[in-house]
C-alpha cells in the first residue's frame, strides 16, 4: 500500500487558523461591542456566601 502523506508547514498552518479564525470576522455586517465587566463579591458579614 501508498501512504500519502501531506507535509504539514508553517505556511499552512498561518493560513488554516486565519481561514479559520480570522475570515469569519470579515464582513460581518452585524456590528456588535462586547464588554466584560468584573466585580468582585464583598460580604461585609463575614458569613459563607452560597449561590443556588
């Protein structure tokens, strides 16, 4: 049997991680602003704080 093996280069991958990351955010025509705000949680109690 012929194993045909496909040379992996840095060229391809640059090209297969902007093709697959990088493409998809091009002509995007929805337009949209993330934000990402962190607070952090004070418990003036000093009690265990518990989240359900």
């Amino acid at each position: 049997m012929k194993q045909n093996f496909s040379t992996i280069t840095e060229d391809k991958i640059k090209k297969g991680l902007y093709q697959r990351f990088i493409e998809p955010t091009k002509n995007n025509e929805n337009n949209y602003i993330g934000i990402e705000i962190e607070i952090p949680i004070l418990n003036l109690e000093k009690n265990q704080l518990t989240f359900k």
